[in-house]
C-alpha cells in the first residue's frame, strides 16, 4: 500500500513541465510528468503507443513497432491529462497513451495501475518543437561543453551547455563530467546564435527501464 501510494505520489508529481506518436510518447510523458518520466514506474511494466479505439474500460493502442495492445482500467486505475484525473469516455482516438500496471506480453495486454494520456495536438506541436524547445536522443559524442545527439528522430544534433545549464540524474544533479557516450538523455532549452542550449539536461539511468516499451527515448 506504501509503496502504491508512493508510485501514485510520483505520478502526480510527473505532471510539472509539459514535455513522444509513437517515438515521442514517453519523452512527452516525461516532460509532461517531470523530471521522473516513466522511470517513477521503476516496478511497473508499461507500454504507450497511439489510440485506436476506446471501448468501456479498454483502449487499444499500437505501438512504434506496430503491435497492438488492450490498456485495461478499472475502478482502481489513475487516468490523469495535464495534471487533471480524466475518465476514459474522454480519451480520443489519436491520442497518445502510456500505461503502467501488470503486463501479460502474450496476450498484449495491460492492467493498468496508471495512466497518462497526451493528446495528438500537443504531440504535433511537441515533434515540431524537438531540437528547438526541447531535446530527446543518445549521446554521440562529447567535445568540452558540445555535446552531439542522435535524437530520437535520428537525426543528429549538436547542443552546447553553457553556465546556465544543469543536469540531473535519478532526480540528483551532477556535471557534465558524469554525462558519457551512449547516455540516453532528455533536456529543454532554447536555440541561441542557431545552436540549442539546454537549460536542463537529464540522463536516463537504462537500469529503470522495464517492459517492451520502457524505454524513455525508444532507443536500443
């Protein structure tokens, strides 16, 4: 019960800055929900994709991959929108889902414990904004204060951290020492003389990562 609560409390907690259709979905949960993102579901097996159908208590989404899974609600399930409990007669098709709960991977099938759900306007405007507001990939390489990412869109990117800038790993801030090739990361910022700055950089510990789409970034 402790620990429901707990998970719940960091779901909650999620929802401070807005933050990927199917590569943006986690990232845009993330950013939605804060600086956890889907690893506040550290023993929670999730899976996120687009709506294709709402019926009852069940959505159906698919994934990147393509694959097509059931979210199941229930009575017990917290279903929240920018912040805000939602009932499931309010989820729209397109919208873009993530949930966490027990996961049957045979049988493509989820019960949810939580929900979150981000509409395919916002996602629009999130894809749109990516390299500009805001930044998702893997590190590339490293050069003194330039960093270079293979964003979640594959392409590649170079950002340059500069006194503003801070980063966090696993809710701790650390420097840019502690930030390695091949690290996951997800960050906001803005473009500055036409190259992005981020004001805050957060690594993604691959450890927390669980379930076929747990991965924050969608990369391997």
């Amino acid at each position: 019960m402790r620990q429901a609560k707990h998970s719940r409390h960091c779901f909650l907690r999620q929802s401070g800055w807005l933050l990927p259709l199917f590569f943006l979905t986690s990232t845009l949960l993330a950013m939605q929900m804060g600086e956890s993102g889907p690893g506040s579901f550290p023993d929670l097996p999730n899976v996120r994709g687009t709506v294709k159908s709402v019926h009852g208590s069940d959505a159906t989404i698919q994934t990147e991959a393509g694959q097509m899974y059931t979210i199941h609600t229930s009575d017990n399930t917290h279903i929240y929108k920018d912040r805000k409990p939602l009932k499931m007669s309010e989820i729209q098709v397109g919208d873009m889902l993530m949930g966490a709960g027990s996961l049957d991977e045979k049988s493509h099938l989820l019960r949810a414990v939580f929900v979150g759900d981000i509409d395919a306007a916002t996602v629009a405007k999130m894809r749109a904004e990516l390299g500009k507001t805001w930044i998702a990939g893997k590190v590339l390489k490293i050069d003194e204060a330039r960093i270079t990412v293979d964003r979640i869109d594959h392409k590649t990117q170079v950002m340059e951290a500069d006194e503003t800038t801070s980063f966090r790993k696993d809710g701790q801030s650390i420097t840019l020492l502690d930030v390695h090739v091949g690290d996951p990361i997800r960050g906001k910022g803005e473009v500055k003389n036409g190259v992005f700055v981020p004001t805050e950089l957060t690594v993604i510990d691959p450890g927390r990562r669980r379930g076929p789409n747990a991965s924050p970034l969608d990369h391997p």
